[in-house]
C-alpha cells in the first residue's frame, strides 16, 4: 500500500523540507535524534521559526493567523518534520486551547488570546485531570463559586504536563454540583500567577519532570476568562479532546520511530546475524509496519473529513487507541532490540554534553526512558479502555 501525491503535493513536501534543512535548530534536531533531553530554550526556538514562517497554527482559520493548509499538507508537514529530528509543537496553546476559543469564545477572547499563543507571550497547560477524577472526567471536584465579577477556584489538578513553565492554563471546573456531572461544568482560563496557585512537581517513573500537580486555594478569576456558557464548559471539553486524541496519533513521529527500530535491529547481533533477520523478530516489525500503514490510511481519512466540516467522534477514539499501541509496540521491540543494554539507565546521559562512562551502543541509552514514557500513551486524552466505551457507545449504542 503506498500513498501517491500529486505534482502540488511533491512540490510542497520539497518546500517543507527545504524549511526544515534551513531553519530547524541543529543542535535542537541532533538532541531529538539521539534521544536527549530537550530545554524549554530548544522548544521556543523550534516554536518561534515556525512562526516567523506562518507555519505553526496549521489547523486555525487563515484570519487568524492560520496555515490554510489542507488535511495532506498537515500530513506531509508532520512526517517530514518527525524524519528530520524536529520537536513536536507544543500543543497546549497551539492544537488545544485555541481551537476552543476560536470557536467558543468571544471576539474579545479571541483578539487577546491568540496572537499571544502564536507569540508564545502565553505558555498554556491544562488542567483537566484530577486525584479523583482522570479518565472519569466528569467527576471532577474542583470548585469555581461566582463571586461579583469573579469565579473564586478552589480544587486540585494533576498531570499537568509542563506546567512549570506555563503562565497560563485552561481548566474545567464545577460551577452547578446539583446536577448532572456533565451539566454542571465551566471552562475558564486561568493566569498562573494569581495569588493561590502552587505547582508541585510530579517526577515520573523515567526520571523526567515533565508534569505537576497545581493547587488552587481561593483563586479569583474575572469572569470575561469564562469560555462559552456557564455550565457549558463539557461541550468545549469535548471538542478539545477530539483534537488531542487524534493528535496522540502521531503517525510521522511513529515512522521515523519505525526507520529508528530497523535500523537498531539491523546492528544488532543474535546468533553472529543481525537481528532483523530473526524470524520472530522481523515478524514483529512486519506486523507493526502494517498496522502504521492502515492507521495512516485511518488518520488521512479522518482529517479529510475535519477539512470538510466534520468533527472526528469516534475515530478520534479509533486513532487514539490504535496509534498509542504502534508507538508502544515500537518502544518496546527498541528496548527488546538493545538487550542487556536497556536496563541500566544513567538519567545524565539523556543531557547534551554527558561526557560519562557509556553504557552499551550510544543508541541504546535513552531507549529505557523512551519506554517507560511511552506507557502513559494509553492513559492521557481519555484512558484506551474509556476509548473503547466511546466507540460501542458511539457506534454500536450500547
């Protein structure tokens, strides 16, 4: 199965590549190659060339500020860019929070909010998550009680991905706990520096700290930070999450992932062969190249549609699932590739300039953290199991 571009297409796929030879970081893409850590300085100036471009809000309207690419362009962007070593884009402000305000928010919102997402003058995070309340989202507890012209929060929020570094984030909270779940929830957008807010951070099981805990403690939020209706806040939940499911996906990252896992295995040795001349082993890379194929297939499908008007349901879900098990299944044949060589794992390594005692072929040292980071695919944006209940539910009506 091949996918076949026209003329237009291959045209842009040389433009996009040429934009990455002239103005993706080197040292930024070597990192990204070699598995190493990135700094919050290495994802501004990937950020910040993107935009100088007017490449980085792919999926807004062009008025404002948007790509006005269609779902192939994305396409082609994403895989060229992953094949080149460049970052993901940080998808808080950019792929998240923006498409909920552009189509729920006010003009005012929409006049302040967005340019400073482009800018990065707002570094957003998201404060969906709670102790109690992860893939059951609706059961979230953290209050916003109206006050004159402000909500007053109190609550908690957990696994907030590099919320270290933001000055803003977006959260839902309960603002009607007398009646149903679903009804009774707002969505607001929150400056970190108001007084009451505390983040801690959460160190994760590959030595990385990559999310927080936020507290909320009497935090006064003027009420023009409210996005939509009050008690409204889950349709705008719902919208977002089907930006973030389809974006975890991520087909390019994963075939450049692939061509990493070939050409590990191709250096490998078992019996004096390389290993992807085991039988049971090239089997497994088969079997996952297949499922890559149809999943790309899946996921141009599904944007196609969004291109035309349609809001993904539940092939966001499909996505999200099935996406998340290729890139896991393909961390996991690394590890299993390297060995002996994935189990001692020396978090220094993972920093540019370790100059330390190697530990097995340079490839194989961040493969350990690349794998128990990867675990959490299948939980964030919607566990896979609450995946699966979407789609009977969605498809089937059960």
């Amino acid at each position: 199965m091949e996918i076949q571009y026209n003329a237009e297409e291959q045209a842009f796929r040389e433009e996009v590549r040429q934009f990455l030879k002239d103005k993706l970081p080197k040292d930024v893409a070597e990192k990204v190659r070699a598995g190493k850590r990135l700094t919050k300085d290495d994802m501004l100036r990937w950020h910040y060339a993107l935009n100088e471009q007017g490449w980085l809000a792919q999926h807004w309207p062009k008025e404002y500020g948007g790509t006005g690419w269609g779902p192939i362009q994305r396409h082609i962007f994403e895989e060229e860019a992953a094949a080149a070593g460049a970052p993901g884009i940080l998808p808080f402000g950019v792929s998240m929070v923006a498409p909920v305000i552009i189509r729920f928010g006010t003009e005012e919102q929409k006049q302040r909010y967005l340019p400073r997402i482009l800018t990065m003058e707002d570094w957003w995070c998201q404060g969906y998550s709670e102790p109690g309340a992860g893939s059951d989202l609706a059961s979230l507890k953290t209050r916003a009680v109206r006050d004159g012209d402000h909500y007053v929060v109190n609550g908690q929020k957990t696994w907030t991905t590099l919320g270290q570094h933001a000055n803003m984030i977006f959260c839902l909270v309960r603002t009607n706990p007398d009646v149903k779940p679903q009804e009774g929830i707002s969505f607001l957008l929150i400056d970190m520096d108001t007084p009451g807010i505390t983040v801690r951070p959460i160190i994760t099981l590959d030595g990385e700290h990559e999310v927080n805990e936020v507290f909320f403690e009497d935090v006064r939020v003027p009420v023009e930070n409210l996005v939509g209706e009050e008690n409204k806040g889950w349709t705008c939940a719902k919208y977002l999450l089907t930006y973030e499911r389809t974006g975890i996906a991520g087909v390019g990252h994963a075939k450049h992932a692939l061509a990493h896992l070939k050409s590990v295995a191709s250096r490998q040795q078992k019996n004096g062969r390389p290993l992807i001349e085991d039988p049971l082993f090239r089997s497994r890379i088969a079997q996952v190249e297949i499922d890559l194929m149809a999943l790309e297939i899946t996921n141009l499908r599904v944007v196609a549609s969004a291109a035309n008007g349609g809001v993904p349901g539940p092939e966001s879900s499909m996505l999200k699932i099935k996406g998340t098990e290729i890139r896991q299944e393909i961390t996991d044949l690394l590890r299993r590739a390297v060995g002996p060589y994935a189990m001692p794992f020396v978090s220094e390594a993972l920093d540019a300039g370790y100059e330390g005692e190697p530990v097995g072929p340079e490839y194989a040292a961040p493969l350990a953290s690349q794998y128990f980071n990867r675990r959490k695919l299948s939980i964030y944006g919607g566990s896979n199991e609450i995946q699966k209940n979407i789609i009977s539910k969605m498809i089937l009506g059960l």
